[in-house]
C-alpha cells in the first residue's frame, strides 16, 4: 500500500514538474503543426488568385525593392511603404526574403512567426507549473483561435510577426530579463504604428496594478514614444505629406470630422461613443471573440483589471469604429488581443491547479470549447472550399498570360492577379472609378471572369477599348482573361 501510495506521489511530481524532453516535444509538435496549417492553407488561397494586390501584393514590392536595392515606393499607393504603417520589419523581413523573392516567401515567414509564438507562450505555461497535458490544452487553445489562422489566411501583415513577441514580453517581465523585454517591446511597435499603443497601454497597466517604475516606464515609453515618432515624423515625411494619422477618420465617421471634433463631441455629446460601444454590432464582436475561450470565465481572474487597461486601446478602436472590417474575427484589427486571451488560458488552469478540484472536467471542456470554436468560426472551411470550385482553366490561362510578360515591364492587372506579379518597380491594379492611363503601361491583363476588388465586368470593357484605341497589340485571349502589349510611348 505504501508502495503504491509512494509510485502515485512520484506519477504526480513528474508530472507537475514536467520534464524537458516531454515539454520540448509537444512545443515541437504544436509549433510544427500550426506552421504547417497556416502555410498550406495560405498557399493555397494564393495559387488559386484568391489573395489581393492589398495587402500581400503592396508587401511583396516593397520586399522585392528593398531586396534589390531600389527604393520601396509603393505604386499601389503612390508612396514609400514606410508611409503606410512605420514598420521597419519589412527591412528585417527582406534579408531572408531575398533568398527567394516571391509572394510564396512573404506567407511562409508570417506562419513561422504565428507557429513560433507557441514557443514563449509554452515557456510561460512551464513557469506557472502547468501540466503537460494542460501545457497541450493552452497551445491547443491558441492554435484553434480562429483568428490566428483566419489573419494568417488575409494576405500578409507585419503585424502577425508581434504575435511571438507578445509572449515573450510578458515571459521576460515576469523573469525579470530587462534586456528581452526592451527587443521584444521595440520588436511589436515596430511591427505597425498602432501596434505601439498596446505597448504603451501595457506599460500603463503595469505601473497602474504592479507598481513597477522600471518595467513600466520603459514599456510606456517605447510604446507612446514610438507611436509618436511614427505619426508625426516618419509617415509625412515618407509621404510627403500625403498621408497622416487623420486619414483613419473616415473608419470613424459619425464621431467627429477631425481629432478637435472627436475630443469635442466625447465631452459634449459623449452618446454618440456610448451608443456605438454599447451597441448589437459590439456585443455580437464580443461575444464571438471570447466564445472560443469561454471558460476562462469560470476561474478568478485576477489580473482582469489588468488586462483590461492593456487591451483598452484595440477594444476602443474596435466598438467606435463604422468599418465592418473592425468587428470580424478574420481582419488583424483585433491582433493584440490574442495574447491577453490566451493569458486569460494560462491563468485559468493556474487557478484550477491551486484550487486542486474537478482539474479533468475542466481540462475536458476547455479542450472541447477550443475545437467548437475553430470549426464555428475559422475561415479553414472556406478556403478548402475554394479550392474544391477553382476554375482551372482561369487558373492556367493567368500562369500563360504572366509567362508571356517580361518581369521588368509595366502592368495593370486585377488585383488578384496583381499580387503574384507584384515583384517588379511599376505594377497597378484596376480600379473602375479611378482608372489609369493606359499610356502608363507595357502590358494589361484583364481577367474577364474575376475583374477583381474595386474594377467590374464593364471597366474591364472600358479598358479594352481603351487598350484598342491607343494601338495594343492583343497577345492572348481566352474564355478567362485578355493580355495586351502596348506600345511604349
């Protein structure tokens, strides 16, 4: 009996103190898979014409620029790229992709960073005594979050490279490694502009419940400096003044015209902020957002004060904002939300452990929960239905048509197929009510069957006219797209 009772005791401590291999085995295996998924599944929707000129398409020229030592000057945009977002990652981003300078490069590098993040937040569940099948269940959780993988199947943005950064931010605060945690605050603001408002707002929380100057300070500072820098310096002057922060506005609209206004009508008729935060739209945001971890409400969370000043500024942005894009589980805007939600993961089973009551059930639940939610809300499905309706005679009459155009040419093209010709100085995608020159350009192809984002079925023939009228020679047409060599000037 006393034998029995000791082999049981050892079981538990082995447990609890979860050996190295057995921890390093299922990081792998977690990191693996999520790299995996999100690189097929994003690879895909790109071979089949389904990603955009914006966001990969813009991305992926100033990748190839840089990579090539020519100025990143957007002619999506019409600007340097750092005028877009401040992110200096793409600078970082450019040394790899110089290896291989595609589209295909850019998608696997955003699932490395989004498998990667498995790494930090593990290290943080070992630190809190997690077991390793509680370990599993909270990577599990962050691995099945819709929306990890439905931002890594929106093209690409720098800001899904924060996601690692996040957690080992908060792993270094807690271990005391200032070093780490100043690279890793640095590494998220300069991943996007916006994204230094988390820091700063993590900083707030930090000095405001913990009572640390020196963490907090730093964290304030790097965050409210940098967002600073970015706004006021680095995007005017990248864009000559062609693009500020005020620009966002319009995501705004019915809360004020210009900043004045706002700050105005948020003292004098504050109902117009309340009656958008406390709104169907929010609640139907909210309660999907946490659904996928809905049992972290049924611990105590004690740090809910806490995290609550650290998200304040995406949550904000999000419920005042009229775009539609703010409030869906598959746009980035909700990013530096993950990391508080998975947190909320890891606190949760802390709190089961110490209260040492029903741990299996609630292992159980949360397991089931995180895989409800994935294939309620992921955007997985989708995409392997595409792929299952392709048009394949698109598919291959696009591949003969960019074949047949050189890589240093002009082109104007619909967006989808902009994004896979997007490396090269000078390339525009339709748009039907702000239409190029086609002086402007070597070769245009139209896709007759997906005119693209912003063009339609008759731009397509005003085009085509157009392409006629100023003598271009039609190289190929098929049931699916038209290409034509113009004349250059």
């Amino acid at each position: 009996m006393a034998r029995s009772e000791s082999i049981m005791a050892q079981q538990v401590a082995t447990e609890k103190n979860l050996c190295p291999e057995r921890f390093w085995l299922i990081v792998t295996i977690y990191t693996i898979g999520l790299f995996l998924l999100t690189s097929i599944l994003s690879l895909i929707r790109h071979g089949i014409f389904k990603s955009s000129s914006h966001d990969l398409g813009i991305f992926n020229q100033a990748l190839w620029q840089i990579s090539n030592g020519f100025e990143p000057v957007s002619s999506f945009i019409g600007h340097h790229i750092l005028s877009d977002h401040a992110s200096l990652w793409l600078y970082v981003l450019a040394i790899p992709y110089s290896l291989y300078k595609n589209p295909e490069t850019l998608l696997l590098l955003q699932a490395l960073a989004v498998g990667a993040a498995n790494i930090p937040l593990a290290l943080i569940c070992k630190k809190k005594n997690l077991s390793g099948i509680q370990v599993s269940a909270v990577l599990l959780a962050y691995c099945l979050y819709p929306s990890v993988l439905n931002i890594s199947l929106f093209d690409f943005h720098p800001d899904l490279l924060s996601l690692p950064f996040f957690f080992l931010l908060f792993l270094a605060h807690e271990e005391r490694k200032l070093p780490i945690f100043i690279i890793s605050a640095v590494a998220i603001a300069a991943t996007k502009a916006v994204m230094s408002l988390s820091v700063a707002a993590y900083g707030l929380a930090i000095l405001m419940f913990e009572k640390d100057r020196i963490y907090g300070q730093i964290a304030l500072g790097i965050g409210a400096g940098w967002y600073i820098f970015a706004t006021r310096w680095i995007i005017p002057e990248f864009s000559n003044g062609g693009f500020t922060i005020a620009r966002h506005l319009g995501r705004f609209q019915g809360l004020g015209n210009s900043f004045g206004q706002i700050a105005s009508n948020l003292l004098f008729r504050p109902y117009l902020f309340f009656s958008r935060i406390f709104s169907n739209r929010s609640l139907t945001f909210l309660v999907n957002l946490f659904t996928p971890v809905a049992y972290v409400f049924f611990a105590k969370q004690k740090r809910i004060t806490f995290y609550a000043i650290a998200i304040a500024p995406t949550v904000f942005i999000i419920l005042l904002s009229s775009s539609k894009a703010y409030v869906s589980l598959s746009r980035m805007y909700m990013l530096p939300l993950i990391p508080y939600l998975m947190m909320a993961v890891v606190h949760y089973f802390e709190y089961h452990n110490a209260k040492k009551s029903g741990r299996h059930l609630v292992l159980i639940a949360s397991i089931c929960l995180s895989i409800i939610g994935f294939i309620k809300f992921t955007d997985a499905g989708k995409v392997i239905n595409r792929l299952s309706l392709t048009d394949t005679s698109r598919i291959q009459s696009i591949h003969r048509a960019i074949r047949m155009t050189p890589k240093d040419a002009n082109i104007y093209t619909s967006d989808k197929i902009a994004a896979h010709m997007s490396g090269r100085n000078f390339i525009r995608s339709i748009d039907d009510e702000n239409m190029d020159e086609i002086s402007r350009f070597d070769y245009i192809l139209l896709d007759k069957k997906v005119p693209g984002w912003r063009n339609s079925k008759d731009g397509n023939k005003r085009i085509s006219l157009s392409a006629e009228s100023e003598k271009c020679k039609e190289l190929l047409h098929t049931d699916s797209i038209r290409l034509f060599q113009c004349p250059r000037p």
